[in-house]
C-alpha cells in the first residue's frame, strides 16, 4: 500500500488531505485486518492440503489445534470492522477493501477456489498488489486515477514474486505426486513452465513500469538497476533449499536482498519528490512521435490565413 501512497503524492501533490497521517493510520489498519480476514480462511480451507506438505502439516490449523467455527467467526469479523474503518478514510477506499476480501473469497472458496487452477492462480493471488496500491492512492485523497499502467506493472510484479514462490516450492518438495496432492495446480505445473512464466511477469512488469516512467515520472528510470537488482536476487534466493521465498515472513532473515530493498525504495521515494530537468533533455525524442506526425502541417509562406 505504501507504494500507492509514494506515487499519489509524486503524482499529484496539490491534491493531498489535510488529514493524511490520520488517514494511512486508518487505512493501514483496515488493509491489515481486511488482509487478516483473508488469511483466517486461506488456513482453514487449506488445512486438508497442508498436511500433505513437509513443513505446513504443523500449523496450528492441520494439526487441530483451532477450533474451526470459531475461525469463520474470526474471519467475518475481521472483513466487516476492516471495511467499516475502510469507510473513515473514503467511500472509494471501503470499496477497495471489499473487493480485496471478495478476492481472497475467490481465491481460497469452491466452487471458484482459483488457487487450483495453473496461472489462474497466480494472477487472481497477484491482483491484490494493485487493489493495495489503489487504497495507497485513495487514502492521500487525490480526485484523479492511478493510471493503468502502473496497476498493471503492480500486478505484474506480484505474479513474478507469486510465481516465484510456487517455483520454490515445487522444486523443494521434490515430488510431483506429492506437490500436487498438497496444490492441485502443482499437477500441471512443471519447473520448466513456472520459469517461463517467471520471465513472462517480470517482461511484463518492467515494460509497463517504463510505460508509467516514460509517462508520469521520466526520473524513477535512474531507479531501474536497482529494481532489476532486487529481482535477480529474489530469483536467485528461490534456487536454495528451504529457500525464504517459499515462506515471505522469512524473508527479513536475508540480510543482502533486504539491505537492496531498503536501498532501491528510498531511491525511488527520493525519485518521486525530486525533479531531474536535465532528464528531459536526455531522453528528449530525437524522432518523430506519433502526436508530431498527427499534427496538421504549418501553412507555406503564401497560404491564405
């Protein structure tokens, strides 16, 4: 969500609440409850499957530790106070917080459980970054749109990191028949065609970054080594046994990609606030654009007014 935030104010700084540290205090709470809601019901549903897997079995939930009627308790609960405290900070980020709950219910609730379908579950799973970074961009208080192309870089970036983590593990796991009975999308997949995949989100992710960069923020292109740093590192992570990208709450334990990441968000919040002018002039158009050659010719000396 913070994203959103960093790109709404670098955006559009005129238009920012007045209120605005209230409002990501707000906010903040009702995304992480909203969130939380998401997770009680991911763990119930996915308590059959975990204990199929070497580490999950031990979870409080596959191990019978919860008592499960109480979980759906919890879980509506969570959605109903994240949404309301949604509406303390503006009708159109409630509206985000509930869309992001009826995402986490389409992703983990039969009939439509896309977690078990191959890609399918890794775009409906990755749509949740830009619905995140919608709420950043509604809580500054902004009237305008975020624009598409970063929404799109957004999601594109969480099938890459999402892919990843099904690419870890499914290589640790070692076993196919074994993978697929704890994810039935493991059936089909292969390390082959996750890699592949691996390559199509991050492409994606990038092209549509410098489409918003190119558009909005010529600046955030001196941030580019440092993002493709951050992503070959978390590539790499995803080749090592019992690697952290299996588990995402693990990984503040890896000093090095933690210490690019710190790095490479401080250069792009310091990007978003801090103009560059002479950027401009370096990436100025040295060929015709297609706004030049739709623009009607100028009159020749003799041409009637």
């Amino acid at each position: 969500m913070i994203p959103g935030i960093i790109a709404a104010i670098g955006v559009d700084r005129v238009h920012v609440a007045p209120n605005i540290v209230q409002r990501i205090g707000v906010g903040m709470l009702s995304v992480c409850l909203v969130a939380s809601s998401n997770y009680v019901v991911n763990e119930v549903l996915d308590a059959p499957s975990d204990r199929a897997h070497p580490v999950k079995f031990a979870r409080p939930v596959p191990s019978g530790k919860v008592n499960v009627p109480l979980a759906y308790v919890q879980w509506l609960a969570l959605m109903v106070v994240g949404v309301w405290l949604g509406f303390q900070v503006s009708k159109r980020f409630a509206a985000t917080m509930f869309v992001l709950w009826v995402m986490g219910c389409l992703y983990n609730i039969r009939p439509f459980r896309s977690k078990e379908l191959p890609y399918v579950d890794v775009l409906s799973e990755s749509v949740n970054n830009p619905l995140r970074l919608l709420a950043g961009w509604f809580i500054v208080g902004t009237s305008s749109v975020a624009p598409a192309s970063l929404l799109l870089s957004y999601w594109m970036v969480g099938c890459y990191f999402m892919a990843m983590k099904r690419f870890a593990e499914y290589r640790d796991i070692g076993d196919p028949k074994r993978a697929a009975a704890y994810r039935r999308s493991f059936a089909y997949y292969t390390e082959e065609r996750l890699l592949v995949s691996i390559m199509f989100y991050g492409s994606a992710a990038m092209l549509f970054l410098g489409a918003f960069i190119m558009r909005y923020r010529l600046e955030l292109i001196l941030s580019f080594p440092l993002i493709a740093f951050v992503m070959a590192m978390y590539l790499f992570l995803a080749f090592k046994p019992n690697s952290a990208v299996q588990r995402p709450e693990g990984l503040h334990k890896e000093p090095a990609l933690m210490g690019a990441v710190v790095v490479c968000s401080l250069t792009i919040g310091v990007l978003m606030v801090v103009d560059i002018p002479a950027l401009a002039r370096i990436f100025a158009p040295t060929a015709p654009t297609r706004e030049q050659n739709a623009a009607p010719a100028a009159p020749g000396p003799g041409a009637e007014p």
